[in-house]
C-alpha cells in the first residue's frame, strides 16, 4: 500500500511565475514556457533510447577530456520569470558551472539538446528557440528522432546561425566541444 498522493492545487493565473512553478513537486510533468504552466507528457521509449545513446557519447567526451558537466532531462533550466525549461540534454562547461544552484540552473547553458516529440516540437522549434537565442546559449542541438536527423545552431551576439544539418548519416560535430563527432547510425 503506498502513501497517499496529497492533490495539488494550481491557482489560476493568466501569467505564472518561478514561483508558482516551484510549488509542484519534483518530476511533474511541467515546464514554465512564456508565463504558462505547459504539461509534457512521458516520452516514448524511443525518444528516451536517442537521448540516452546522445547523452552517454556526450558524458564520456566531456569526462574524459574534463571539459565540464552534462545534465538530462528533468532538471529545471531557469532564464527569466517566466521562463523556466527542461531541455533532455545540456553541457555546462568547467568555467560557468557555477550556473549549477542546488534546484535549478540559473542561466544558459553552453549546449542545449532538444529531442523533438510530437508533444513539444511546437515549443522546441519556436518558443524555447527564442530564449535560447536571447540567453546566449552557445549551440543548440534539434534532434528528430522521427526522420533520424539533427540541425544544429550556433548562438553568437544573441543570434543563432545554422551550422550543420544532417539526415540519416553523417557525423555531427560540436563548435563548442571541439573534437567530439558523433555518428548519427550510433544515436538512431
């Protein structure tokens, strides 16, 4: 018999804030996308299986090299207010990770994956996008697990500009993690 499951109430707003997402328990299933309170639902097994194959290579090339951390999904990634996300995979290098707080990081990351699903493509592709590129975060990585493919942006003066868009082969490389190279067959 489990404990019981104490029901939350979610006062309605028209804009919430890092407060008001603070009150829900760890791993609810929400992130804070411009004032709103948005639901992701669970990922497919095979949505976890790319994040877990991309997120490993990317863990054993930071450790080995000692160039950082590498976080996945859920961890709350705090930019502003009303802006709090949770990327599937990030790199923090070894001079900013002082971004690190105990529930949360404050501010860009230096690499931002995102592993698309049918139920965040909108927020990944537009609206997270946009504050990436507002908050500096050096690269961003949009991985479509549907078509096997990965684009991936450089983020320079507030901007990001395409740096290598790759479909069913191919290896990806990183600006910000020099060296490493990723063969997409080893992700998909």
């Amino acid at each position: 018999m489990g404990l019981p499951v104490k029901e939350l109430e979610i006062p309605e707003k028209t804009v919430y804030t890092y407060e008001d997402y603070r009150i829900f328990p760890e791993g609810a299933p929400y992130q804070l996308i411009g004032g709103k309170l948005i639901m992701t639902p669970p990922p497919s097994t095979y949505h976890q299986i790319v994040s877990m194959e991309l997120g490993v290579k990317l863990a054993n090339f930071v450790k080995k090299n000692d160039l950082g951390r590498v976080l996945s999904a859920p961890i709350d990634v705090y930019f502003e207010e009303t802006e709090t996300y949770q990327p599937d995979i990030i790199f923090i290098s070894k001079d900013r990770l002082h971004i690190i707080e105990r529930e949360r990081i404050k501010g860009a990351p230096d690499l931002v994956i995102e592993i698309l699903s049918p139920a965040t493509a909108y927020y990944d592709l537009r609206k997270k996008f946009k504050i990436y590129e507002k908050h500096g975060v050096k690269e961003y990585w949009i991985v479509d697990p549907e078509d096997k493919s990965v684009i991936a942006y450089k983020g320079r003066q507030g901007k990001f500009s395409l740096i290598q868009e790759l479909k069913g082969e191919g290896k990806i490389s990183s600006g910000v993690l020099k060296e490493l190279e990723i063969e997409l067959g080893d992700i998909f």
